[in-house]
C-alpha cells in the first residue's frame, strides 16, 4: 500500500512516503477533498454543493456507514454533475466517480454492507491483530508504534510467563508501522464482519 | 440586441427573435418560462445555478440558457428528463441548507425557491440538513440581512457591482460562503446607500425589508403602480400596501433602480410636521380651520387683489402633477388675468424651454431607453448615488457602462462620475458651445459620421457645412482642451450605434445655456443619437407643457387664440415674472404650492401668502394661509418624465390628512370669483389638458448654426438637489448624515 521511494533532483537524495492509494473510496475522498481544498471555484450550484455532499457520504462511507440510499445520492450528483457543471474541472472529478461507482460499486457496497475495505485502507474498517503463533516477541513493534498502541513485554532468554504481545484496539490508529517492521510478519491485518 | 430577427425553434415553437438576445429573455417574451435563479434582465448571465440549462440540437450537452444568445436556426428544448432531474438535484441541494420556514417567512407567495421547488415537485431535501448559523444584520432601520436563507445565486453581488456601489461580496467559498460586506461589518458602518437595488434582486429572503416579517403576507398586500416624485429622476415605483398604510415600495421592473428615499421616506406620510388641515394665521398664530373658511379667506383676498394681477403671483415647485401645474396657470391667466405663473424649474433650469421651442416646437422626447445605449455622453450633470443627486440616473450610466457602453463626461470640475469614464473632457467653465462645435468639427472633417446615421433634420446640411469650415484647433483652445482629446472622443462617438446625452443644470443654468442645449441638439441631430434633459424635479418637463411659465402657453401654443376661445376669456398681455422675482418680494398675493427651495429665516415674500404643503417647510412658517396638500405616493395624475414620456400617477394610499389636491384648489378659487370651471373630478382636467395641452404629436427637429460663446452663472448649484426629506428643503450632501442619525437614534 504505501511505498518508500528515493525522490531524484536534489541535492541530498530524500527518501518519501508516497502513498499510491487503491481503496476507491479513499481514492475519491483524496480526490474530491483535494478538489474542494484547491481546484473548486465554487461558482455553480451542482459543483459547489454536490461535491460538499459527496465528501460527506464518502467518509461516511469509509466509516462503515450507509444504506443503498448512498450509493444511488452519489450516483445521482455524479451523473448530474457531470452533465451540469459549468467547467470540466468539476466535470473531471464527477467523471472519476462516475466510474468508480461503475466499476468497483461492490467494492463500495462492501463497506457497508459487511463492513469490509478490501484494500485495507479504510482505517476505520480494519483491525489490526498480532498472530501470537508466529510472533517472536522481539520488542521491534513495541518501539515503532509511537501510540503506545502494543502493550507486552520482551522475552528474555528462559523466563517463563510473560505478556503476549497485542495491540490494544483502542490507541491503535491504524498507521502500519509495527507491521512494516515486524521480522516475521506477524501482524495481520483483518477487515469485513465482527473485527 | 440588433434589429435584425433571427428564426430559430424552441420546444416544437418555430419564432423569431431580434438577434443577440439573452435566451432566457428571449424565451420568457414568448411565454417560456425557463426556470433560472441566478439571472438578471439585461445584464450578463454567469450560468452560476444551472437551472436554465437546455439541451442544444448540435451540442454535446445540456447548456445554460442565460449565457447563451439567439442565434440564426438554433433548435433547443428547454426542458427533458435529464434537465429535469438535474434542476430537481440543485433545488434539492439548497434546500439542505436553506431554513425550511414557509409558515412565517414573509418571501412566502413571491420566493423563487419556493415556487421552484412546486414547479419541480421538490418536498424536502433528501441530503443532511445544514445550518451555519449566521449573524443576522439588522443594524439600520432599512435593509436587514440574514445570510442563513442565502441561496448564493450572486444577484446582490453582482447588482451592487454594477452600479459601482460595491458593498456587498462574497466571503468564503462552496458551501460554507456568505455574501457580506467588506470585514463582515454591518450595513451602516459602510458606504452602503441603502438604495436596496439588493433587494429587488434577491429571489428569497435572505435580503428583506426592515421590519418587514411583522406587516403582512405579499398576498395581502395590494400594489400600486406609480412614480415617485421626490427628484428629477421620477423612477417608477411599486407601492404595496395594506390597511391603509403603505408596507414597502419596490422596483416594478427587475434591476432597474430606486434610491433609499423613494423607497424607504414612506414614513415622512405621517410625520409630526405634516399638515394635517388647512389653518389660517391669526394673531401671529396658525390656527387650525376649515376648508370652507379656508377658502372664503383666499376668495376674498383674491377678490380685492385681482384689480392688481400685476402683483398677484402663482408659484408651485416643479413635483405637481400636470393637473395641478394646467389648473394652477389657468387660475392665473383666465380668471385673475396675470402671467405671473410659474414653476421653481426656472431657478435651475432656463434654457430647456426657449431651446426645444425653437428646435422641436415643444420639449421632445427620446424614443429609445437608456439600456440600449453604447455610448453616453454627459454634459453638465453631476449626478451621484452618494450625494443623492439624480441617484437613479448615475445608477443606469454606471449599470450600462458595466455592461460595456463607453462614457463621456464633458465637466469643468472632477465629477464622480468620471471615475467610470472612457474619457472625461474637463473644459473650461462654461465653453460647452466650444467643446460640442469642436467634436462636431472633427466628426464631419475626419469623415467619421456619414449623411445616412443623421437624425431627420431641418437645417442640418448648414450645421455640417458649418462645422466643416471650422477651426478645430481654435475651438479646442477656446474650450481648454487638446486636439487629441477630443479626436478620441469623436472616434467613439463614430464607433457607437446608440448614442445617447444627458445635460442637466450645469449647462441649463448658464446664461448661454440656450445656445448649449441647441448645440447639443445639432450633436445629436449629426450622430442619431437621443437627447434627454435632465431637471432636478419630477415633472420640469410636464409644467412646462402646461404652461405653468410666463414664457410658454400650454402645449407651447404659439399664441392663445384657441385658448382664449376654449376658456371664454382674453389672456393678458402684460409680461409675467418669474420664480426668482416672485420669492424676492414685493408681491400683495403669492399662492404656493409644493416644496419651494427658501432658506431658515425666510421673509414673507408678499402681503398676503398662501401655502399649499405636504410639511410645514420654511415658506410655510411665514403663510398667511397653510393648507394640507397630497404628498408623493397619495398624488394622483400625470407628469411628463425627463424622457418625454407621459406618466401615470395613481394613489397607492388615502392621504394621511385631510388634503385638496393643488387642481381642485384652483378650481374652488376660481369658482368662488366666478369663473365656471366644469371640473369635478380629475378626469375633467385630464380631458380638457389633451384638448387644449398636449403639445402636437410629431415634429420635425430644426437644427441652426450656434456661435460658441462662454457662458457664465449657475442658478441653483449644479450639485445640489431638491430633494426633500419630511418636508424640510436640504442640502443634499447633509442627506446621508441624516439618514444615518435617523437610524441609530
């Protein structure tokens, strides 16, 4: 999901996260957040209310939240956008709606029908466990989460009766780092049903 | 707009239309009414709301009816399930933030959002309610705001803009935006004038009258069509009223303009200086009476000062209505035998009169609407929003010029109106005769007007032969000006189609003000353009048709043969006196009439004087004889406007006092020394003024030949006005202060 890459045309080579999204709702709420920060003029009614509302439901979305009702408003301001928005700014943006909602509407429905962001990248929708089978309790998940999210403790050598190490559900914010430098890829990532 | 029709289809319907008309127009003058609420007649449309979005045969998509213009074969249908449907989606996305408040909101019955969301069958907002509750501002006594029904269709905006007044903008943007002021501060802590253009062009509520939630729904109120006649401009207005009392005044014709005293001095009707019924002075004391004494009083005094009409004088301001201005000279010159009637028109005014009888016989109008304009030149007025002189005037240039028309101001001084100029000639005091003979030399030499763009008229080959034999360079040093000046200015007079000259009181106040207003007239004769003569009251050009002048006869008969026939009496001979000399004393009888300008501490002006007021004004407190007159929205009759045009006023309440109308008092007076009238209603007067006052329908201009001279005097200020506010004759500039103390008292 999200990639570290080496930034070219400076002096001293920087390392950035840039984060290539795949989830379509997060796609659209980048999109049309952007949108509403910088490229909106806000001149015409359909853009300028329109893609206010469609914010909306699409973080409801990404909150688990909705009914079919959602689907079918979304689908109504993309398609009335697209046909009457007075620049093609805002018809550029309802376009990139309009196919998302055709080709990945199952996607969409996943989430609130079953809760589920296949992508796992509506963080309001995913869980984030530790497999104690696999986990060598080596600490390193400990130290990178800066939420004080993992509680456990490290082994040491032949001690018995120790803490396994879990991620308390309620200060995790969902920010991949204990997985990304986990050695034995013991955290895992769940979505959909009773997390 | 041209003149050429273009046919083209709308929904199955095969018209014709003018091309280059604005579609929604277009569509609305042959009964289609395709839903907008961002639009305004005769201005640009932004295509801001979408609701007039139609589809184009030829076009890929649905597009906005009021950006687009009529064009030769178009094919459009204005209304289909997809437009519906998108019309239905930005009805519904407004109504989420809009305060679903119908059962109070006093826009009930006349709101676009309302009405629109009927037509399109929208019950309620199907997105989440939003309110950002807004401060209301209700700061002043006049426009109230209240951001929270905002709808942002931008009309306010963008009529506030093109008048150049510039308070109201938007604040913010998308949904959370407000329209307000500079800072977000109240109305009156602005340079707002409070003309309330904002309030004719807002489609909701957002924009209200002060104090307008508490006075009734707009079905209960009954509106009145008529003129206002506190200034030169006579704006027409709308009066609503309920139970007597008048509830607000508005614009009847959307985005045309009417300034904060015509729309809000309605409370001057009631007012503790208005005079509620006749008195007569006794005892240095006025004490109250009535008409019938009132009267006997005047009728006897007449009586025995009759034997001397030379010092018996008629005086009334130039606001009465024609019936008032017929009946008051007839007074005068058929019963009482004196010429000495007039009008306070010739105190700022005394060209217009003997210019246009010698050029059309009668003061002519223009044919054509200042909308339609692409050039306007303006000579010797200084009309402003801001000193309320002649606001609505200044309102239109500034509208047109936004619109695109180019502007010329030929003024001495740095009049505000030139910040909006193409190009301001600032001449010398008094050379206008200079500065028109040298645009007019220049457009005949350079070849930039040709014979076909004329106005018919007399004497015109001699006018252009003239101004082709003349000395450009000695006529611009004669006016203080650079050749190359006035070269700019002739090539946009030769670039315009419909040029149009206002004059106003800095040129017919001036001793040569007779040769200017006909050296304008030969102008405007050369480039067909229009002349409209501007006086600072509503109905200077109505008086003078009437006669109410000791230099015209009504419609400005050449002599009074059919008039002495019709009235049964000689007409007098001896010469008449003006205003000027009539208020400077010396008279044994002056009856007066309307708002005569005097200052504080005014001395009667003759033995015995009769004052005919709305308010007790200066002139009033030294009368003999104070009687209660029909202020501006209870007068009925007709004036003649500064285009020409007749007129109608029709009386939007029942006056707040016991009132004789200034006609029906010259008739008593009349009557009671014998005279028989036959009047008894308005209707009376009406028929024997188009017997014997109307001037002759169509004549021909007759141009001559004008020597430039420098003109000197100015008779009233060019930048002062009669505009009169609970009675009192003030300066104009004091007026804003006024309002504002009225306001936060």
């Amino acid at each position: 999901m999200s990639i570290v890459k080496e930034v070219e045309n400076t002096d001293t080579p920087v390392a950035v996260a840039e984060v290539v999204l795949e989830c379509p709702v997060q796609k659209s709420i980048k999109e049309w957040g952007e949108f509403l920060e910088e490229k909106m003029c806000a001149k015409c009614h359909p853009c300028m209310l329109g893609s206010y509302e469609a914010l909306d439901m699409l973080k409801r979305l990404a909150e688990g939240e909705g009914s079919d009702s959602i689907i079918s408003h979304l689908d109504r301001i993309a398609t009335d956008m697209l046909m009457g928005s007075r620049c093609k700014k805002g018809k550029d943006v309802a376009k990139t709606l309009k196919e998302a909602l055709n080709e990945s509407r199952d996607e969409l429905v996943e989430h609130y029908e079953k809760g589920l962001c296949r992508h796992m990248e509506c963080t309001a929708l995913t869980t984030y466990i530790i497999n104690t089978d696999k986990c060598t309790m080596c600490g390193d998940c400990l130290i990178a989460c800066k939420y004080a999210a993992i509680a456990g403790e490290k082994r040491t050598g032949y001690a018995l009766g120790y803490m396994p190490y879990r991620v308390r559900q309620k200060r995790c914010v969902k920010c991949d780092a204990c997985r990304e430098v986990c050695p034995v890829d013991a955290v895992e990532v769940f979505s959909g049903g009773a997390g | 707009m041209s003149d050429k029709l273009v046919t083209m289809e709308i929904d199955g319907l095969t018209v014709q239309f003018p091309e280059g008309m604005n579609l929604v127009d277009a569509a609305r003058s042959v009964g289609i009414n395709i839903p907008n609420l961002c639009h305004l007649e005769h201005m640009r449309g932004v295509g801001a709301c979408r609701m007039c979005v139609v589809e184009v045969e030829g076009m890929r998509a649905p597009n906005t009816a009021c950006t687009m213009k009529t064009k030769e074969g178009m094919k459009i249908k204005t209304d289909s399930e997809q437009i519906k449907d998108l019309r239905r989606m930005v009805i519904d996305l407004i109504l989420s933030m809009h305060p679903l408040d119908c059962m109070t909101c006093p826009k009930a019955g006349v709101c676009w959002l309302q009405d629109l969301a009927y037509q399109l069958d929208v019950k309620d907002s199907a997105y989440g309610r939003k309110s950002f509750d807004f401060e209301i501002d209700d700061s002043n006594g006049f426009i109230e705001r209240d951001p929270n029904y905002c709808i942002l269709c931008g009309k306010c905006v963008r009529v506030c803009t093109a008048q150049n007044t510039n308070i109201l903008e938007f604040m913010g943007r998308g949904v959370g935006s407000k329209v307000t002021t500079e800072r977000d501060k109240p109305l009156n802590e602005t340079d707002c004038t409070f003309c309330g253009s904002c309030l004719d062009a807002c489609p909701v509520n957002a924009i209200l009258e002060s104090g307008r939630r508490l006075k009734g729904r707009e079905w209960e109120l009954f509106k009145t069509d008529t003129v206002c006649t506190l200034c030169g401009a006579a704006c027409p207005i709308d009066v609503s009223e309920k139970d007597g009392k008048v509830v607000k005044i508005t614009s009847p014709k959307p985005n045309a303009f009417i300034c904060a005293a015509g729309r809000f001095s309605y409370d001057s009707l009631a007012a503790k200086n208005r005079v509620t019924t006749p008195m007569i002075r006794s005892n240095g004391e006025l004490k109250e009476t009535s008409w019938v004494e009132a009267i006997k009083v005047i009728s006897d005094k007449l009586a025995s000062a009759r034997s001397n009409p030379a010092k018996v004088g008629i005086l009334a301001s130039a606001a009465v209505t024609n019936e008032d201005a017929y009946m008051l000279q007839k007074l005068g010159r058929a019963v009482i035998g004196t010429n000495n009637v007039d009008s306070t028109a010739s105190l700022y005014d005394t060209s217009t009169v003997p210019a246009y009888q010698k050029a059309f016989g009668k003061i002519a109008g223009a044919e054509r609407c200042i909308t339609e304009a692409d050039l306007i030149i303006v000579l010797g007025m200084n009309a402003s929003q801001w000193s309320r002189t002649l606001p609505a005037i200044d309102a239109k240039i500034r509208k047109q010029v936004s619109g695109g028309a180019k502007l010329i101001v030929l003024d001495p001084a740095e009049i505000k109106l030139a910040e909006v100029a193409t190009k301001h000639l600032k001449l010398a005091e008094g050379t206008d005769t200079s500065a028109l003979a040298a645009l007019m030399a220049v457009l005949v030499k350079e070849k930039l007007v040709n014979k076909n763009r004329a106005n018919k008229a007399k004497g015109l080959a001699d006018v252009r032969n003239a101004a082709s034999s003349s000395d450009v360079a000695a006529l611009c040093a004669e006016a203080g000006l650079s050749e190359e000046d006035v070269k700019e200015a002739a090539e946009l007079i030769a670039k315009s189609k419909v040029p149009m000259l206002f004059y106003s009181t800095g040129v017919s106040a001036k001793d040569n003000g007779v040769d200017t207003v006909l050296q304008a007239l030969n102008l405007s004769a050369l480039i067909g353009g229009q002349v409209l003569p501007v006086g600072l009251e509503a109905n200077m050009a109505g008086v003078a048709a009437m006669g109410l002048s000791p230099l015209t006869l009504p419609g400005f008969a050449a002599d009074g043969k059919k008039l002495a026939k019709a009235w049964k009496t000689d007409l007098p001979e001896a010469a008449g006196i003006g205003a000027r000399e009539m208020l400077n004393g010396g008279l044994d009888f002056l009856y007066g009439v309307g708002d005569l300008p005097v200052s504080e501490g005014y001395e009667k002006p003759a033995e015995f004087v009769v004052a005919h007021v709305t308010h007790m004004n200066e002139f009033a407190k030294t009368a003999d004889v104070v009687l209660p007159s029909p202020a501006f929205v209870e007068q009925e009759g007709s004036i003649i406007n500064y285009y020409g045009r007749m007129k109608m006023l029709w009386s939007a309440v029942e006056p707040a006092a016991d009132v004789m109308a200034p006609w029906q008092m010259a008739a008593e007076l009349a009557e009671s020394l014998g005279y028989k009238t036959k009047v008894d209603i308005l209707d009376d007067v009406t028929e024997e003024v188009e017997k014997l006052a109307l001037p002759p329908e169509k004549t021909t201009q007759t141009t001559s030949v004008i020597t430039p001279s420098k003109g000197t005097g100015s008779g009233l200020a060019a930048s002062g006005s009669m505009m009169t506010l609970s009675g009192s004759v003030i300066d104009a500039s004091k007026v804003s202060e006024l309002m504002r103390q009225a306001v936060t008292a």
